[in-house]
C-alpha cells in the first residue's frame, strides 16, 4: 500500500465509517486504566534493568577500592613488621648496656647512675613501644584477614552478577536470532528486528498491519504476527510489550471510542496483543500500551517521516528472575 499525502489521510479519516456507537463510556476509561497500568509496568521493567546495571558497577567500584585498601594494609603491616625488628635490634643494644653497667665497680656504679636511670628510662619506653606495635601488627594482620574474606565474597557476587547478565545477553542475542529468521519474508521498511537497551524491538510500520485510521490487521500483518506468536510459543522466559505510535496528524472528529491519537494508539496496540494470544502467546505475559505521537522515530516534518512514526513496537524482554535474586541477596547483605 503507497503512503498518502498528509490531506488525502485527513480526508480518508473522516471518511472511514465510525465504529459501533454502543461502545459504552466505561470500555473507553477500561482502556484509559489500563493505559496507565501498562506504563507503570513498563517503567518499573526499565528502572529494574538500569537497578541491575548500576548495581553491577557499584560492586565493581567496590571491589576496586577493596584491593586498594587491602594493599594499603598489607604495607603497612610491612612496615610495622620492620619497625618491630628495629625495636628488638634497640632493645638488645640497651639490654647489653645495661649489663655492661652492672659489671661496674661501685665506684663507677655511683658515676654512671644519671646514665643509668637515662637508660632505664629508655628501656622502659623501648618496651612499650615494642608492646604497642606487636599490637598493632596483629590488628592490621586481623584487618587483613577480614578483608580479604569480604574481598572474596564480593568477588563471588560480582562473578554472580556477570554470569548472569551474560546469560541475559545470550538470551537476547538468541531472541533476536529467532525472530528475524521468523519474519524473514518481511524484511524491509514495512519490518525491522533490533536490539537496543537489552531487549528486542520489532517494529512493524502502519502499512504492513492497518489502513489508515484503522484499528483492524490487515492479512499481511496477521501472518507477520501469527509467525511471531509461533516463535514466542517456545520462549516462555520472555516478557512481551506491545506498543502503539501515531505520527502527530489529529483527529479531525471522534469517531465513536476514537477521540483522538492516544485512543488510536491503545487500542491498535490491544488489537495485535489480541493477536498474540489468539496464536498461543499466554496472556500474562503480553502487556498492550498506546504512546501516541509522543515517542516519535523520526520529525514530523514530510509525509516520509510521519509514515515512520505510524508504527507498532513489541517489545521483548527475557525475564530477569535470576539477576534481581543475586540483587535482593546483595541488597539484604550490605543491610546487615
């Protein structure tokens, strides 16, 4: 189907028949609710995601300040441990003094009793210096101890943690390979496969699924999708966001539950997530969310673009279960 100029789009919206006026008021604020759920949901997914990521890198960060700390400690235990034996070499001089001055006649005795209280003194002071570094020599061995235990464990969580972002990343990276080899036939502008944040994006352009102002799939779009239900049958570790975009053209009248682009969005959305389900997606994992013309991929400057932006994206996520339990587990370790 060739893109319309932007009047002959008008003008077909306002040809295109209204939809069953029966549609009651409260179905309308059903979709408006679950709008709302659906961008709670997907925000609490990416906040999660970008949780795991900072998480990672403040292990990572810790774990570095962790060596530096413990490599400040290990010299300076060296050089207590020096100092130690410095201490011992000084204590050995004056013991020998001490016992020289001993085998002194009275005389001499009595002449070198200043120096003999000077060296007293001095031994005194020698010992406890020695006490107080054998001490603290047994601290910092202790410290080192300590640390290099926590230093451990924190190297076995940051390993956790990157285990399993690969694992996500495999997952993701054999996602993508899935679909794409699935929706092979539809390459092109009409169908694009990606990667990006983490997740797989399957865009699917206004003219492959609807006519214009519609919210029925056309033929072609349902064997897209109804290929894409088959491939999500076998993952069923994976999260699926269907999210409807509209360029920025607006209703020129309400055409029954229609009564401007969010409702256009949402219930496109509903229509491929309905889709899914019919083809054996379960329906707890699919979530349908309108975005309007508010997320847009390209200007809605030519009649080019806004075809751009008259788009569906189903969005997949491999769920996260084993990454947010090494975070819960780090979490609640660095609490206590």
């Amino acid at each position: 189907m060739k893109n319309f100029p932007t009047t002959l789009a008008l003008f077909a919206l306002l040809a295109a028949p209204a939809l069953p006026g029966c549609v009651a008021s409260k179905k309308y604020d059903d979709l408006r609710a679950r709008q709302s759920a659906t961008e709670q949901a997907k925000n609490e997914a990416e906040r999660l995601n970008r949780q795991a990521t900072t998480e990672l890198k403040k292990a990572s960060d810790e774990l570095v300040q962790l060596r530096l700390q413990n490599r400040r400690l290990t010299d300076d235990s060296t050089e207590t441990g020096r100092n130690l034996e410095r201490t011992r070499q000084l204590y050995n001089q004056l013991t020998d003094s001490y016992d020289r001055l001993l085998k002194n006649s009275d005389r001499a005795m009595a002449n070198k009793t200043t120096d003999y209280n000077k060296v007293s003194q001095d031994l005194a002071r020698r010992e406890a210096e020695l006490g107080e570094l054998d001490q603290n020599l047994r601290k910092s061995r202790a410290d080192i101890d300590r640390l290099n235990q926590d230093l451990t464990a924190r190297e076995a969580k940051l390993g956790e943690l990157q285990k399993a972002l690969a694992e996500k990343d495999r997952a993701v990276d054999a996602l993508k390979a899935s679909v794409s080899n699935a929706l092979r036939g539809f390459k092109g502008t009409d169908l694009q496969v990606e990667m990006r944040n983490g997740k797989v994006y399957v865009s699917l352009s206004e003219q492959l699924l609807f006519k214009s102002g519609s919210t029925r799939v056309d033929p072609k779009g349902q064997e897209a999708l109804k290929q894409l239900a088959a491939v999500l049958q076998q993952q069923p570790d994976v999260n699926v966001v269907v999210e409807g975009h509209t360029d920025n053209v607006p209703f020129s009248r309400a055409a029954g539950a229609m009564q401007d682009n969010w409702d256009l969005s949402v219930l496109r959305a509903t229509e491929i997530a309905r889709l899914l389900t019919t083809g054996g997606v379960a329906p707890e994992r699919v979530t349908a969310s309108g975005r309007s013309q508010y997320v847009p991929v390209a200007p809605n400057s030519s009649p080019e673009n806004k075809a751009l932006n008259r788009r569906t994206e189903i969005i997949l996520t491999p769920k996260l279960n084993e990454l947010f339990k090494i975070l819960d587990s780090n979490s609640a370790s660095q609490g206590k």
